[in-house]
C-alpha cells in the first residue's frame, strides 16, 4: 500500500504492465488490474509468481499542490502479507518544488520585437514576433499543461496583436492549441486589441503522452504573434508604452476546495508564479537630433538654447499640400560633449526641470511649444561643471522640431545660429 499525504494529491490510475503508472517487476508477474486508488492512498495487488530480487515501479503520480504551501513531500509504504526488505518505508517522492518555466525569450535575431512607428502607425520590423517559453525541468510540459500568458497591457490603439491558434515545441510530434482558462483548448486564434480588457492567452498541450513527450531534454514552447491594423489619424501618435509579457504554467487553482478538501478537477493545476518575459511590441517616437556645433559657459559667457516643437502646424491645406505633422509631444536629451573630448554626460528633461512651465507634467515640450532655457542651467541640473566649451546634440521625442542657441555675455549682443538637423525619422523636415 503505497499512501501519500492526501492534501492535493490526485486520484492515480493503476493499469496493468503497458500502463502508464506501475511496471512489471523482472520476474514476468504483473501489476494487478484490481488494485484500487483513493485521494492520497494507492493500493497496489501484485499476484503470486516472482522471484528473488523482482521488483516495481510507480511512476507519474501527479501530486497537486498549489496553494497548499508544500515543498516536499513524503509517502508511507506499508504490505499485507509481505515483508519490506532492505527499504525505506517513509521514503521521501518529492525534494523540492520548482516553477515548471525556466525562461521566455525572443531569438537574438529576428522574431521580434515588433516595432511600431509612433507617427505612422505602421509596422517598421520584428513583425511576426517569435515567442519562446522553455520548461524548467524534464516533463514540465505534459499533456494537460498549460501556460498563460500575460501581456502587461493592451496594444496601442487601432493595432492588433493576433496569438496564432497552435503552436509547438521542439519535441517531435507535439501540439499545442489556444484555450481558456479551465483547461479548454479551442484551436482559434486569439486577438487582443486595444480596446481588449482580457490580457490573458492560454496555450494547452493536446498532444497525447505516447505521440511527442519528450522526457530527455528541455523542451521550448513557440508562440507566433502577429501585429496588424492601421490607426486612423484621431489614433495617432501612438502611445509610446512597450508591450511585454509574463508566463506561468496553466490552468490556475488551487489544490484545495474552500473547505480544505482536495479538489478533482482541473488535472493538472498550478499556482500562478509567472516569469518575466521579454518586450513584444515597441513603439518609437520619431524624432528629430539637433546639433549645436559650438556652445560655452564661462568667462561671463552663457549659451542659450530654444527648441521648438511645431508639430502643431496650421495642416496639408494650409500648408499647400503634403509635409503637416501630427500633434505630439516629447521629452528632449541633451548630450553634453566637452571639446576635450571626455566624460559625455546627458540630460533629460522631465517635470522637475528648470523652466518647467515649458513643459507638460511628464516633462515633454507640447505641440506648438517652446522650451527656453540657459546652458548653465541645463549643466547645473545634471551637476556638470560650472564652464564648458564644446557642442551639444538635443535629441527630441518629437518631429519637426527646431531651435536656435546663442553665445552671448549679456551685456552686448553675441553670436546666434540654429542648430543642425542630424536625422528627420519618419516625417522629413520641413
């Protein structure tokens, strides 16, 4: 009689030698079809016939023990009419607990992220986005598994991110397909859009124990996911928040009822313990670098510097046709680069900015703004020094910027110039 806790312990079936759960000892005697099981008890009816030295094996005994707190697990061996000879009768089954997914990445090199340009919309690379979750032990992944996974927010507005109905891994023969949260697989692509309240995707292995269970190597689980949809100009620009996901073994339940009794179904469980996973979706702010190709502080001299973001512009008719923005506003970095050439630093801004009331609440210069501002402020906010002599490049979150910087000591009027365009993304200058 073979006895194991009975919190979260399933009910095994016991088959004969071809069976899953009990293997014929050397001797040719055989597991008996009679033997019964119970929540935490198995009874195991061996009949007469073996010799010295024959023994057997039980094996893949699920033990459920989600929510229960367990981290490792003892079982109880008693017979009727044998002796146990040179054994444990209080063995120890399970030595640890470890969560059933190891890492989830995307390849090194295509397969994702899929990048979205804030301005157009548009797909510009990563698309499809390969999604690979690895089991983090030998078997972790059987039929009957799952694993959800969740996505840290929805896709940015008019866009769609398609979960493909099927996947596989890399054991030959297996076959996953899309489900719900009980366990149920239903084969259907899953779309999650921007408007979707339900973050969650489930893929369940359906494949059956004989066909692709690979039991000698880590097997990696992967997941196709397509973007799609154009956005409508009200939609744009995109926010520029990244996608990424989290993964955790599925379905989700406790071991246990509320009344402390083991639970039947689903088989298997697990608690939700999910595991970082990588970006899928990233947005970039087209933007726009300047370059101020001289500026001082120092010797009563002081540089100031104005950016204007005009992405707020009077529109195609106005303008006489192609070349009008679209609204948005950004963050500008300042990259400071002393003309010794040593230690660059940088700044951006943000609300607590000097002449912050050029700036919104999340420290980006609006559409239509103006962001003034005296490179002595800008080196004491990032505690540089108190003299400088080099160049600056202003990278700003937005396109269509321009600005202007002057030398001056304030008592005569200095030199001015407007900075150098280095790079236009996706909408040129105008």
């Amino acid at each position: 009689m073979f006895v194991l806790p009975p919190t979260g312990v399933n009910n095994p079936t016991v088959t004969n030698a071809t069976g899953a759960y009990a293997t014929a000892y050397p001797g040719g005697a055989y597991i008996s079809t009679s033997s019964t099981n119970n929540p935490g008890l198995l009874i195991v009816n061996i009949p007469a016939g073996g010799v010295a030295g024959d023994r057997f094996t039980i094996s893949n005994v699920r033990v459920q023990i989600s929510g229960t707190g367990i981290s490792n697990l003892a079982a109880s061996i008693s017979t009727v009419g044998n002796a146990i000879l040179g054994g444990q009768t209080n063995p120890t089954v399970v030595t640890s607990v470890a969560n059933g997914i190891g890492t989830v990445t995307l390849p090194s090199s295509g397969g994702g992220p899929i990048s979205l340009n804030a301005v157009t919309g548009l797909a510009t690379g990563g698309n499809p986005a390969t999604l690979r979750v690895k089991e983090n032990f030998l078997s972790a992944f059987a039929p009957g598994t799952g694993v959800k996974i969740v996505l840290s927010k929805a896709p940015p507005a008019g866009t769609t991110l398609q979960f493909a109905g099927t996947a596989t891994t890399d054991a030959a023969g297996t076959t996953w397909a899309i489900g719900d949260s009980a366990g149920t697989t239903t084969g259907t692509a899953a779309n999650v859009t921007s408007a979707s309240t339900n973050l969650n995707v489930y893929y369940y292995y359906v494949t059956s124990a004989t066909a692709g269970d690979n039991n000698t190597v880590l097997e990696t689980l992967t997941v196709t996911i397509t973007e799609s949809g154009t956005p409508t100009s009200s939609q744009l620009p995109l926010d520029l928040t990244p996608v990424s996901v989290q993964v955790s073994l599925a379905p989700i339940s406790s071991a246990l009822t509320s009344g402390g009794a083991g639970k039947s179904t689903p088989t298997p469980r697990y608690d939700e313990l999910l595991v970082a996973g990588p970006t899928i979706v990233t947005i970039s702010g087209s933007r726009t670098a300047l370059m101020a190709e001289y500026v001082t502080v120092g010797s009563g001299f002081d540089t100031g510097i104005a950016i204007t973001n005009t992405t707020e512009d009077p529109g195609a008719t106005a303008l006489g046709g192609g070349g009008a923005a679209v609204a948005q506003a950004g963050t500008i970095t300042f990259y400071f680069f002393p003309a010794t050439g040593t230690n660059p630093t940088s700044y951006v801004t943000s609300s607590t900015s000097p002449n912050n009331t050029m700036l919104d609440s999340s420290g980006r210069v609006p559409a239509g703004g103006t962001y003034k501002i005296l490179l002595s402020q800008l080196l004491a906010a990032v505690g540089g020094p108190e003299t400088f002599d080099g160049y600056v490049i202003a990278v700003c979150n937005f396109t269509h910027a321009h600005g202007m910087y002057v030398l001056s000591n304030f008592t005569t009027w200095g030199q001015s110039a407007t900075f150098r365009v280095l790079e236009a993304r996706a909408v040129p200058e105008k």
